[in-house]
C-alpha cells in the first residue's frame, strides 16, 4: 500500500488494507482536501504493471451519478416528457423519472449482439421505440444498463455534445467515456474475484443480459468497450476523481429525495434521489456491480471514492465506511 495518510486516519487506511485486492485505491476528502489517498496492486492481471495515481478503471453503477450531473447542469424542466427534448421518445415518460429510476425502462427492449455496446445511436433508438415495462412513476427499478443511453442522448440532444465530452468539460477530469488511445494505457484490467462471478452476476436479473458482454471480461478489458460510450457502467476513473466529483458543485443537486419504496432490480426498499441512493445515515451515493463505490457523508464533511479491479463484494467498501464512522 501507497499514498497518503493523515493523522487520525491510520484505522481507515487499515480497513483498506485488510484485504488487498490485487489492484485498487481509495480517496478519502475532508472539507475538499485530502486525508486519505492510497492504492496498491496492480493494473493488469499477470501483475506486472504496479497501480498508480493515475490509474483508470472501469467502476460500473458508480458513475451512474456523473451522467444524471450532467443532465441537471442542463437546467431543462425535470417534468417535462423526454419527447419534449428528444422528439422521436415515444414512451409517456418524464425526464425525473428516469433520472429516479421509475421510467419502466430498465432494459433494451432488441436482442443486439455485443458489437451494440459501439453503436450509441442504435441503442438510444431501440429505447426511444420502446414500451415501458411497468406505469413509469409507479415504482423503481434500477435502470442498470439503460440509464446512461437515456439520460446521455438528452444531453447529446439539449446540448449538442457528446456525453462523453460534456462530463469531460463540465464535471471533471479522469470521468472518462470514450477512451482515447493514450486513456486506453492506463486502464487497469478487471478480472473476477471467483469464476462464479459472473454467472451469479446476471442471475440476478434478464435486464442486464442484453446486449451481452457487460459482465464479461473478455469483453469490458478490450477496446471496443473502453472507446464506447456506456455511461450507466462505463465510466473509466480513478478514486480521487470520485471523491472530487462528490466534493464538487455539480454534485450538490443529487441528493434530493424522489422516490422512497421497493426497486425491483435491487430487490429492497431504497430512497432515491436523482441518480444516488439516500441512507438512513443521512450518507448518500452509489456503489457499483464489483466492489467500487462512491459517496459523501455530510456529517462529517467527508467524501470517498473507492474502487478496485477485481470484480467480486462490497466487503472493503464496509470496513471503510465502518472505519469512518468510528473517527
């Protein structure tokens, strides 16, 4: 283990440390400035390329808040029909209600093959066609797949960038879509925790087997799907830049409460607000299928980005938060 350790905060970067992963780093800021920023592993799977501050990797649902950021920035009616910004949206759907999870459009409705995952303006069709899969605003599901095409197309069509390059300038380095050649050198490669992984991964539900490949590894380490633009599971970052996004202005919006109840991909009762989760704790944020997280607790003034490489548990995302509620 590397880095950075303030006084004060040796029991948290123990609770990091308790179980290496082979690869992964955690960012702790404290009123914007860090106490805690260490890493240690490495970036690929034989283990020759050493972990470094600059080191990408994919966080899946962490980066769902990013792009739901990003279309806050817009300052467009939140009550609104997407068809008011998006013409050819045939569902009767609100842009909240996507932004909260309730839309009923939580996966793609077209079989595609993996070569889909670079195909944004077909994706986004297939769901501007689509028919909701339950009465949007009646309950939450989580949109696991679908969240980013849905939210990063009003973006592409309100502002006329690119989603990729709008959280680029508006939000923040290092929350990276669309690698570019130099980016793609500095990913790290996921690997799973257990061969099971996988197989217990989609067994949780048909929404994520369409296109196929999101939980393949073969598939997330190569170019076709770092180059592509995939902002529900996609983001390419590093633990600082979670921790900063969450200290930063565009963040301060998501944390309004939208929709409290049962959310069928999660299968419990979450509190959601516009693309985070709300705690009982008053902690709020979102982790990520494999381990990573992101959060803020307005306690203590405290954001965190934690994120790893191996695909497996929430198990030393625990211990942290743990370790930080006992400072």
């Amino acid at each position: 283990m590397e880095g950075l350790i303030a006084p004060g905060f040796e029991a948290v970067a123990t609770a990091f440390a308790t179980d290496p992963r082979g690869g992964s780093a955690l960012t702790v800021l404290r009123h914007g400035e860090p106490v805690v920023e260490i890493y240690e592993g490495w970036r690929d799977v034989a283990r020759t390329q050493p972990w470094t501050t600059d080191t990408l990797v994919d966080v899946y649902s962490t980066g769902k808040p990013v792009i739901a950021a990003a279309v806050l920035l817009l300052g467009i009616d939140l009550d609104k029909p997407m068809s008011a910004y998006w013409p050819s949206f045939q569902g009767s759907v609100s842009v909240r209600q996507v932004l909260c999870h309730t839309a009923g459009l939580a996966s793609f409705p077209v079989p595609r093959p993996v070569s889909a995952w670079a195909d944004w303006d077909l994706l986004c069709a297939d769901l501007a066609a689509a028919t909701p899969l339950w009465e949007p605003g009646s309950v939450a599901g989580e949109h696991a797949l679908t969240y980013g095409h849905l939210l990063g197309e009003l973006v592409r069509r309100v502002d006329g960038r690119s989603p990729a390059q709008f959280v680029r300038e508006e939000i923040g380095p290092d929350l990276l879509y669309a690698l570019t050649a130099e980016e793609l050198g500095r990913c790290a490669e996921l690997q799973y925790s257990t061969p099971a992984w996988p197989t217990e991964t989609l067994a949780r539900s048909t929404m994520v087997a369409n296109p196929p490949g999101a939980f393949d590894v073969a598939v997330v380490n190569s170019p076709l799907w770092r180059q592509a633009t995939i902002p529900a599971v996609n983001l390419h970052t590093t633990a600082t830049a979670v921790a900063r996004f969450y200290a930063g202005p565009s963040a301060a919006a998501l944390p309004v409460a939208q929709y409290t109840g049962p959310d069928k991909f999660i299968g419990a009762e979450v509190t959601w607000g516009y693309g985070v989760q709300l705690e009982p704790d008053g902690t709020w944020g979102h982790g990520g299928t494999g381990g990573s997280a992101g959060w803020s607790d307005p306690s203590r003034d405290l954001t965190i980005g934690y994120v790893t490489r191996r695909l497996g548990d929430f198990a030393a995302v625990d211990r942290v938060e743990e370790a930080l509620r006992n400072l």
